[in-house]
C-alpha cells in the first residue's frame, strides 16, 4: 500500500511551520511527539502525522533521524492518510539525501509543497528551476505551489 508524504518547502523563517499549524487548526505552539511517539491530527476529513522542525532546525542527520522514526510509525498506521514535514529548500543537497532516503523505503509518494513566496512578500522561490534540478537527479515527486503560509488552510491539502 503506498503512503503519502507532503513536504511543506521554503527557506528559513518562511513559514513552513505556521503553514503545518493552520493546516492542522493547531494555533501556536504545537507538540507533535513526546518520546518519538507521533500524534496524529485531523485535517479536514483525514488524519495525518507531523514533524515539528524541519532540516534547517535540527540539521540534517538528525532531522532524517527523526523522519526515520515518524515514517516507521506512520508504516504501521492504517488510519493516517498522510504525513506532513516541512523541508527547508536551501540546499538542494540536502533535499536530495531527503528525498533519497525517503524513496530507498519504496512505498511513499511524495509531494513537494513549495511556498512561493515569503511570508511578508519580500522574495520569491524558483521553484520550476528547484523541480527540474530534482527530476534531472531522477526524483519523483509531485508539486503543488502556495503563494505563501498565508494561504494555508485545512482546505489546501
């Protein structure tokens, strides 16, 4: 069975987590483990699993760590419909060992959720440059782009 793993991707202080919180009605501070046990949230009619910091925040070796230990427990989970991770885009190095490690598990379609914009509107993603640097590396992933974290909504997903 294929599962679903949602990247909300931006630069640092972008928006990612404000996104993840308003997609899952959950304002402010949010704690999404407590001894790498995730909760599972309501997104409108689905569930889904969330990590609370992307690379940027833990760096990359701890962050793949601890999406390692999400996606293990999101694999025995029939009722989740997908996970939700934001994944700082600065390096695209980083995102291909991401994306490499989460394609070596074999059964998560991923998608890309590019936050175009900055929250306050002061710059801009290329994003069709960052996908076509990706699918030239052989990813597959699907795209979908926000105009920023201030579209995000339980009804976006």
């Amino acid at each position: 069975m294929t599962k679903k793993i949602k990247f909300i991707t931006g630069l640092s202080n972008w928006g990612k987590t404000t996104c993840i919180q308003k997609l899952l009605d959950a304002g402010g501070s949010f704690q999404s483990t407590y001894k790498s046990n995730y909760k599972t949230f309501s997104v409108g009619s689905k569930k889904a699993m969330t990590l609370q910091f992307s690379n940027c925040d833990l760096g990359l070796e701890r962050y793949i760590n601890e999406l390692g230990m999400l996606l293990e427990q999101y694999e025995s989970k029939d009722d989740v419909d997908f996970v939700l991770v934001a994944l700082c885009c600065s390096s695209v190095d980083d995102i291909s060992k991401v994306l490499s490690f989460v394609e070596g598990r074999e059964i998560f379609e991923v998608e890309l959720v590019f936050l175009e914009k900055h929250w306050d509107g002061v710059a801009t993603l290329c994003v069709d440059d960052m996908c076509k640097r990706l699918e030239d590396m052989n990813y597959r992933f699907s795209k979908m782009v926000l105009e920023s974290s201030g579209v995000c909504g339980s009804g976006v997903i």
